[in-house]
C-alpha cells in the first residue's frame, strides 16, 4: 500500500528571485568563474606549448643545417653563395622566417636578405654556441623583429667550432598561430558555458520538483511548524526508515518509551517488529517501557518498496480516563433528557384536561405527581446522604419511568455518609453503567414485570450496592466474560466498554463488581467499594 504524500504551506507572494531563478544564476555564476579560470590556464598552456614546440623545431632545424659537411666545407673555404644555397630550400621547407649561417665572428653567411650577407649577426645571443658550444634557444631581437631562435654551433672535422647556425621563427606569426588556437578553446569554452546554463535549468526544475514547488523560507516555515506540532502532541510519535534505524521521536514519545530515565532502542523493534507484515495495524495493546499503550502503526511504501514506519501510541490510561468522563456525560445527558421527556409529557397531560375543562382531573394529577415525586425525593433525602448519588439515583428514577420501568429502593437501603474522591467516581460510574444496562436488558427482552430494584448500605468498612432486574439475564458461561473489555451480549458495535470500565474503576478504588442471577428473572449485579481512601 503506497503512501500518498501531500505537502501543503503557507503561500507566499512569490518574487522575481525565487529559487529557481537563483540556482540558475549561482550555478552559471559558478560556471563562468570556473571557466574563465579554465580558459586563461589553457591559454597560457597553449602559448607555452606552441612556443615551445616552435623553439624545438627551429633547434631541430638548426642543428640540421650545422651538421652538414656541405655547410662545414663552405664555412672555412668562406663561400657564402654556396651556404645560401644549401640553406634557401632548407627554409623554405620549414617555413623558417630564416636561417642564417654566420661564422666564428658572427658575420653572416647567408640570410632572407642578400644585402645583409656579410654582416654582422644581431641580437648578441650567440656567445653560448661560439664560445661554449652549447646548442639552446634564444628569444631575442634580430634584423627582421623578435623572433624565438635556435642556436647550434658548427663543428669542423677536427672539433673545432668554426661558426653559428641561426634558425629564427618571427613572433609576430607564433603569436596569431596561437591565437588562432585560442580562439578554437575558447569557442569550445563558450559551448560548455551554453551547455552548463541548460544543465543548471535542468538541475533547478528537478530541485524545485523534488522540494513540491517550495521556497527555502517556505521549507523552513514548515519544519518549524512540523516540530512544534511533534513536540507539543501529547500523543507519542517514533518513526524509522528501511532499515529500522530512529529517524524521528518527539517529547511525548520520549517520556512514554523510557525506562529509568533511559531510551532502550531495544524499543523500537518492539514497536516494528510486524509492520512490515501488515498494512496497517489499529489499538494494539503493547507494553513499552513502563507503560501500557495503544499503538497504531503505518508502513511507508515508496514505489511499492518499504521505505519506514510511522508509529504513534498514547497511554491505555489516558484512553480509559476520557472514555470515563464520555460514560458519565452521557449518563447525566440521558437522565436530563428523560427528566425533561417526562417532564414534557406530564405537562401535555394536565393541559389536556385542562382543554376537555377537567379541572378536578388535573388537580388530582398534579397532587399525585407532587405527592409521588415527593415521597420519591424525600426518600432519596432521607436515606442517601451523598448528593451526587442522589442526583444520579433520581435521574435513573426519570429515564426509568420514560422507559415505562418501575425502580425501587429498597426499604431498608442506607447511605450514611457521602463518598469522595476517587471512590466517588468509582461509584458514580459503576451504578450509573449497571441500571443503564438494567434498562437496556428490559427494553431487549420485553417482558411482562418490567422492575428494577436497588439496594444499597453502609457497612464497617465497604459499600455495597445490590442492583437487580427483570430482563433477560446473563448466562454462567457469559458471566465469565461479561467484564472484558469489548465482550457484550448485545449484537451492536462499539458495545463491551461499560462494565469493563466499571470494573477497572472499582479494583482501582479498592472495590469490586460481581453478577448472579436475580430473583426478579435478569441480573443482579453487586458492587463493592471501601468507605475509606485505599
């Protein structure tokens, strides 16, 4: 059974800048820092790169041209066409903006232009290969503008150095390779940004799908109300998730869970143990802790997989306490509506007689009514000296009479003394739920004697109240079960609560209810209860 899960909250006037425009505009954000960090490291590595590779290649290239006997054998016999003809094709080939092959001294022996054969070399970066013979490259500033070059030296047959080989590729045309190198990164660059905004539209829908279309401020509005809710309930919430690890226990729970002060975990697989067997699980009676409670328990599906469980619980106790005060507001709801049904009724009565001009009649009605509620009020004052018993005693009388069912004290019924605290209650109770079942059982079973008689004393040390009836009874093997909590003899739902309350009510105050069967046909119900605080 999956879950539907719905989240509602306050609505606010939404701004320009909600969520979804920010997560856009951060991530780009985000993305054209890193990018722009990216690009200026790539172009930096590429102008690197290529100035490197140029100034290997115009080292290869010079190192070409030194090592040839034809430009060794030229060199010392001082022929420079025959040097600017070994080298123009050599050029030419490489795309060198030049190669100049000068001596010992410097003086060119060849060079893109023919008038500047015989000069000398410019630049003053040639000391490395003529005195030391090293072979490197140099960025300097020749005849034809700044170039990157590589100088080799030219060794003759017997090791001596004897000149120079100059290959010089200008910066000018190094410079626009690598920009049009560039201008390919940051064109790829601009397509990751594109690509990047799309990804961030993307990422922010989803987001804002995921969190039901909310604000931030909305979230944490909810959250705050949702713990305060959890936490000011004074029924236990726990929750856990797949793996049964706590994922929620607010203060109720807490409280009610804990043994000695202390949280067991142990708990929790008291409280799941089942649920992911069952769907759903309803008034469960569990032990936890120290206390009794009714547990409800909810499994969570998600995509028809268990994801956790939900359990909440409040104390049996609790539960029991209302059910209490529900039992005794309806027994005072009944009796005021039967006083004011009779009440209605005996007013119709006398204005009947009065309009059929029975003036007699209805004098000798009233006096009987005054007279029978009379005798019935002092007897009640007379022999009951507690007033809330007194009270329930002539609101029975009322729905009794509206019932057409005679109840009787018996002559020698006495209360004495009235009854307090939790012994009251505990009386109010058991009386008030016997005569009411008393009624109902004679109203089910119709029969002929249709009688309620009470009795009630004072002994040394217990109350007793004896209420009997003329209704159908209740079986020996019904007299076992007769006090359980839900049991009933009558075939209705939400019976069963009654007597089982009164019995709890009772032994709580130190007292007791029995059942045997009646004189009168039906039951006759016993209650006892100390006339002093336990």
């Amino acid at each position: 059974m999956a879950t539907t899960r719905t989240v509602s909250a306050p609505r606010r006037k939404r701004r320009f800048y909600n969520l979804h425009i920010k997560m856009i505009l951060l991530i780009s954000f985000l993305l054209i820092c890193i990018l722009i960090v990216l690009g200026i490291f790539l172009n930096h590595l590429v102008a690197k790169t290529n100035e490197a590779q140029i100034g290997k290649r115009a080292l290869t290239v010079a190192s070409a041209v030194a090592g040839m006997d034809e430009v060794v054998d030229a060199l010392e016999r001082n022929d420079s066409i025959a040097i600017q003809a070994i080298v123009n094709p050599i050029q030419e080939a490489t795309h060198a903006e030049y190669i100049v092959v000068g001596d010992n001294n410097s003086i060119r022996y060849s060079h893109p232009v023919e008038e500047r054969v015989g000069e000398k070399m410019v630049g003053g970066d040639n000391d490395r290969a003529l005195l030391h013979g090293e072979s490197y490259i140099s960025k300097q500033t020749g005849s034809l503008g700044p170039a990157i070059r590589g100088k080799v030296p030219i060794v003759n047959n017997s090791g001596k150095i004897v000149g120079v080989v100059s290959v010089g590729f200008l910066n000018e045309k190094v410079e626009a390779l690598i920009d049009e190198e560039k201008s390919v990164i940051w064109f790829y660059i601009s397509l990751v940004f594109v690509l990047g905004i799309i990804g961030a539209i993307c990422i922010s829908s989803y987001v804002k799908r995921v969190l039901f279309h909310m604000e931030p401020e909305e979230i944490s509005e909810l959250l705050l109300q949702k713990e305060a809710i959890l936490q000011s309930t004074k029924e236990g919430i726990v929750a856990v998730n797949q793996h049964g690890e706590l994922t929620m226990l607010n203060k109720a729970a807490s409280e009610m869970v804990a043994v000695n002060g202390q949280v067991d975990s142990s708990i929790y697989g008291q409280l799941f143990h089942r649920v992911q067997e069952t769907e759903l699980e309803w008034d469960k009676e569990m032990l936890l802790g120290d206390s009794i409670v009714l547990v409800n328990r909810t499994p969570i599906m998600e995509n028809d997989e268990f994801a956790g469980a939900v359990a909440t619980f409040r104390r049996k106790t609790d539960m029991e306490h209302l059910t209490k005060e529900l039992s005794q507001m309806k027994q005072y709801a009944n009796t005021l509506r039967s006083q004011a049904h009779e009440f209605s009724n005996k007013l119709y009565t006398i204005l009947g007689l009065i309009q059929l001009d029975k003036i007699e009649e209805a004098e000798a009605f009233i006096q009987q009514e005054h007279d029978t509620q009379g005798k019935w009020l002092t007897l009640l004052a007379n022999r009951v000296a507690d007033p809330f018993v007194h009270g329930l005693l002539q609101g029975k009388h009322s729905q009794a009479n509206e019932a057409d069912i005679t109840l009787t004290i018996q002559e020698d019924s006495r209360l004495v003394k009235p009854v307090e605290g939790q012994r009251q209650t505990a009386l109010l109770t058991g009386v008030g739920n016997v005569i009411e079942n008393a009624i109902e059982s004679i109203k089910l079973s119709h029969p002929k004697r249709r009688e309620i008689s009470i009795y009630f004393t004072d002994g040394e040390e217990d109350i007793y109240f004896e209420i009997e009836d003329s209704g159908q009874g209740i079986s020996p093997e019904e007299a076992d079960r007769i006090f359980e909590q839900g049991y009933s003899t009558k075939a209705a739902n939400g019976r069963g609560t009654g007597l089982a309350l009164t019995r709890k009510a009772l032994r709580e105050a130190g007292g007791e209810i029995m059942v045997e069967p009646s004189e009168l046909g039906g039951a006759l119900f016993i209650l006892v209860i100390p006339k002093k605080e336990l």
